[in-house]
C-alpha cells in the first residue's frame, strides 16, 4: 500500500466528522458541502456524500428542508440536530486525543 492510498482511507473515516463540522457552522445543500471539502482537498463527488448524508439523516445527526432556489429546482439544506451537534462535540475530543497519542508515539524519545 503507498502513501496515497493511506490517505484516501484516513479521508474516507473522517469524511462524516467533516459533514458534522461544516453543518455545525451553517446550513447548507449538498453541493455547499462538496465545494467545502475540495476547497480543504478533501475531495468527495456526489455518489459519495448522498449515502452519508443519508445514513447521518437515518442516524438523527441531521435533518433537511426544502427552500427553493433561483437558480433552479428546490434545493435540499441540511441541518446538523442536537444529537448531531452531541456527536461532534465527542468526536472533538476523540480527534484531538488521536493527536495526542499519534504525537506521543511519532515523537517521543
């Protein structure tokens, strides 16, 4: 395994933290959410996000509502809930911990 299939696997595993992270600031369709994740080369196309999208919806961590758009057909914004927001919160702590131990383990002495 090389270097840039390593890092397609860490992205994948953190990709739900990402959606919790962008909705937890704003609102925001699916397209928003792609365009976040390229912005911060965390490349995902839409055959990726909807299925997560979908579980964390399924899961209760988001909901969405229809709003319709000038720019075409109503577009679907989704919205992080309160379990989704709990979640985050626990995945805060449990990203900077990982941190921590890969630091101690990369870096120690």
């Amino acid at each position: 395994m090389n270097a840039e299939n390593i890092k397609a696997q860490m992205r994948k595993g953190i990709l739900e933290y990402c959606i919790l992270a962008i909705l937890s600031r704003n609102d925001a369709y699916a397209s928003q959410i792609i365009a976040e994740l390229k912005q911060a080369e965390m490349i995902v196309v839409e055959g990726t996000l909807y299925p997560l999208l979908t579980r964390q919806k399924n899961q209760g961590l988001l909901s969405y509502r229809w709003e319709e758009s000038t720019q075409g057909p109503p577009r679907k914004y989704y919205t992080i809930t309160p379990k989704g927001r709990e979640l985050l919160s626990q995945l805060d702590s449990a990203w900077e911990e990982m941190v921590q131990q890969i630091k101690a383990i990369r870096w120690s002495e």
